[in-house]
C-alpha cells in the first residue's frame, strides 16, 4: 500500500507512524500517510530556516519567475492533481478542478507584486531630510489547512509568503493529503530552492508543535471556529502573527421580487456543491414573504435532480462525504431536525450508490419551516443539507442573520437596487453576493468573515495576505552637503 510521506528541505522524509487514507466513494483504505510531531516540525523548521537565509535575499523577478513557472505547472497537471484530490476527497473531479483554478488565481495575483509592494517616497519632508518605506519578510512561517479544499486553501497561503520572501511549513489535513506532496513536487520543477516549501503531515501534535516553535513567526489556519480560537490563543501566546479564519451559517435570502428559478438554480448548486462541504456553502435560505412556497416547491425538485455518484463519474454533480463519521453525523442532524418540528422535503439520508454500497454517500436534504432554535440551523453541519427559514419582510431576514454568531458570506436574490443596497451595507457579515450564492472574492481582494468566521483581524490572500506575511519599515535619511554644519537639538525633533 502507497505511504504518503513528509516533504521536507526538497525530499521525501519518511517515518514510523501512519494513519489510513480513504476512498470515501468505496469506504476502503486507499494508502498510509506518514504522521509527523514535534521532531518533524523543527526538521522543517530548520530547513525553512536555512533557505530563508538565501531566499530572502533573492530579486523580486526572481521569485516572480518562480511563481510564473508554478502557475504554468498547475494548468498542464491540473487533470492530474484533480483526479488526485478528488480519489481522497470525494468531490467530482470537475470541483476539484475548480478548486484549483481559484488556487491559481492567486499565483496569478502574486506574479504582479512588484506593483503590490512598491513602497512611497516622501521629499525634502524637513530641511535635506526624506522619507521612505518598503516591506520585508517574517522569516519561517506555517500553514495548517482543512480537508475540504486541499489545493485551493494551501495556494491561498504560500503562494503570498514565498513571493513576498518567507519560507513555508504546510500542514495539510491527514484526511487527504496527498494534494500537498504534488504541488510540493511542482514547486522543485518551477525552480524553487530547497527548504523554501515543506510539507510535514500530522494531527494536534504537528499542529502544537507549530504553534509553540520558536523558530515560525507567523501561522495560517483555515477550520472550524472552536479550533480557530484555539490556534489564535495558543500562537499568539508565543509571539506568533495569526491568520485564523473558522466557521460558517450562510444565508441566502430571496425576496418575492426575486427570479425565483434563477435563485432556486445557485442556491442549490451553492448548498450542494462538493456535498455541502464549504465554508462558503449555502446552508440556510431565508424565504421571505410570499416567495416561500414557491421557492420550497422549486428547490425540492432541483434537490430531486442533483446526481450523486462517485467523483470520477461523469456527469455526477455530488460526491460523497469525506469520512464515515461526517456521513452518520450529517444523517443524524437530518433526524434530529424532524424530531425538533422541522419539515423533510427531501431525505437525503440512506442513499446508496449501486456498486459503491460502502461509500460514504448522502443525498441532498431539504429542510423547511426550521426555526433559529434547532440545532439544524445553529450548528454547521458541513454536508448537504439545505434549511429553509421564513421571514416576513427583509428586514427581519436582516435581523435574524446578523444575530448569527457567524458572518462569513451571504447573498441576496433580489430584482431591487434599493434592498440589494440596503441589505449589503446593513448585514453585518464579511463577503456578501447580490444574486450571487457563494461570494469567493476574486485574488487581488481578501477572504475573511466577521464575527465566529474570523477569529482576530487577519484576512487571507490579496493585499491584506501581503500585509500579513511582510513588516514594514520606515527609512528617514539625510545626505548633509561636504563641510555642511547641521545644529543638532536636544528638543523633540520637528519637521521644521
């Protein structure tokens, strides 16, 4: 059986410890991945550390080029690592392949940061004295990424740290993570310099070892909210910068006015897309008014439709859930919300795929009149189950998300300027899609939430990403003339 092992300093490293690695469309155990803890994180540490010492020497074109070279190398093996992601994921390959063409996006957005890191210049600011600044890099820093995009997440991270001259520490999920090695593998084609890019895999103990080093400034995280905090304390307990970004309950509200075929159409692609398991995934639409009914008769046919297979098949649209566990955890939620009043339009629940009986398949669930007290609407549930909330006007649809505790993404489907603007400036949520379902911003703007789904003030990618993994620095100069006899005060230097 195939063992997937740690990458580090531009080599395979092995180890004794391994964990199983599944196919969730059959339920058999695919390969081994090597579990690394505190001895492999400082392996990859030092490494890291010793590149940096040349990396962050190198020209900007230099790492540009690099970049130029990864982005060139992810288009011809885009198939490849596609059907990679998709045998320990489960998603379709074509999901998979969109993960990583918005992976892309920011390779993309990185080979033009020479305009991004250009610094300002300030003349003459006093007397023969000018002003300028410029950006550096941290030194060694981490990222710690989920299972359910295990290209896009990760490209979200290093792209940025290695182009701004860092060095990098990935720790991929152990549920798939075969995706790192392959791009790792990438990288040392593109002319990366050893050590610059690691992979180290593991549990909590890789993950404590990162967040107690002493030799990783900065780390990235991308989970759920109770581990988020949990990364955000532990790190920044020891002197660490914190990118944490968690969990999600996002809403799409439609008004009556609303093209309610066209709404019904992206919110079940958002909701059941990669079967529901997305940060960004549309987990509650809030019917407002009259558009209920009519809605709820929609989505429960297009729910019907969605064909769920094995992610390689053709033509399927859903895959299954990533493990057993999210299987049976996602079916018992599904039950629990029948038990507490809700109405299951659409069962999801048994589903079995002819020639896959063990895979870890769930169908499409549709919940309606669920109310803000059950669980089904207060929990993630991360799987593809749809919940439908009534509301009587926009305004208590606006209400009722911005007294969730999380505000990662929402959309409004509406035909109205009016509420469309009065609903994005009064929702108190980070991204926001007017008539679109799953708002992903483009890569030279930043991902982040508010509330639960950011936990500090640190976005991801785009400018704030740049901010993040560079410091910058504040150059005052003065070239006095030859023989020039300049008065030093003992006041309080003034721009005088």
């Amino acid at each position: 059986m195939n063992t997937i092992p740690h990458w580090i300093n531009g080599a395979e490293a092995t180890g004794t410890t391994t964990a199983p690695v599944f196919n969730p469309a059959t339920g058999a155990e695919q390969a081994r991945v090597v579990l690394g803890a505190a001895a492999e994180v400082d392996a990859a540490v030092q490494a890291a550390a010793t590149a940096f010492e040349t990396w962050q020497d190198s020209s900007l074109s230099q790492r540009v080029q690099v970049m130029f070279n990864f982005r060139q190398l992810l288009v011809e093996h885009e198939e490849e690592l596609g059907r990679i992601i998709s045998a320990e994921h489960g998603k379709t390959v074509d999901d998979a392949r969109g993960e990583i063409t918005r992976g892309r996006e920011v390779v993309e957005y990185v080979c033009g940061l020479g305009d991004v890191l250009k610094g300002s210049f300030s003349d003459q600011v006093s007397r023969g004295i000018d002003v300028h600044n410029f950006r550096q890099p941290l030194g060694v820093v981490a990222g710690i990424t989920p299972f359910n995009f295990p290209a896009m997440v990760p490209l979200w991270m290093h792209p940025v740290a290695i182009a701004t001259g860092n060095t990098f520490i990935l720790k991929p999920s152990e549920r798939d993570p075969s995706a790192a090695n392959f791009v790792a593998g990438l990288y040392k084609k593109a002319g990366l310099p050893d050590g610059v890019f690691n992979v180290v895999h593991g549990g909590k103990d890789a993950v404590d070892a990162i967040l107690t080093h002493p030799g990783i400034e900065a780390v990235s995280f991308v989970g759920s909210t109770p581990i988020a905090k949990y990364v955000h304390e532990q790190a920044t307990a020891h002197g660490k910068r914190v990118q944490a970004l968690g969990g999600a309950k996002n809403h799409a509200v439609v008004l009556p006015d609303a093209d309610l075929e066209f709404a019904a159409n992206h919110i079940t692609a958002g909701a059941y897309g990669s079967a529901g398991e997305r940060c960004m995934a549309v987990s509650v639409a809030v019917a407002v008014g009259d558009a209920a009914d009519a809605l709820v008769g929609i989505l429960e046919r297009k729910a019907n439709e969605v064909k769920v297979g094995p992610g390689d098949r053709p033509g399927v649209e859903m895959g299954p859930l990533v493990t057993k566990a999210a299987q049976e955890r996602v079916e018992n939620a599904v039950g629990g919300a029948a038990a507490q009043g809700a109405t299951v339009v659409v069962d999801g629940r048994g589903l079995k795929i002819e020639g896959h009986e063990d895979g870890f398949f769930t169908g499409p669930s549709l919940l309606d009149h669920v109310t803000t007290e059950m669980d089904a609407y207060k929990e993630e549930l991360f799987g593809p189950v749809l919940a439908i909330v009534r509301a009587d006007s926009l305004d208590e649809a606006i209400d009722l998300i911005n007294a969730n505790p999380y505000g990662n993404g929402t959309a409004l489907f509406t035909a109205s300027g009016e509420a469309a603007r009065r609903f994005q400036r009064r929702i108190k949520v980070g991204m926001i899609g007017i008539n679109v379902p799953v708002p992903v911003p483009m890569s030279y703007y930043s991902f982040g939430g508010w509330k639960d789904s950011l936990i500090g003030d640190s976005p991801i990618h785009g400018p704030e990403g740049v901010r993040f993994y560079t410091r910058p620095k504040v150059v005052t100069t003065r070239w006095p003339e030859p023989r020039q006899q300049v008065t030093a005060g003992f006041n309080f230097p003034t721009s005088s």
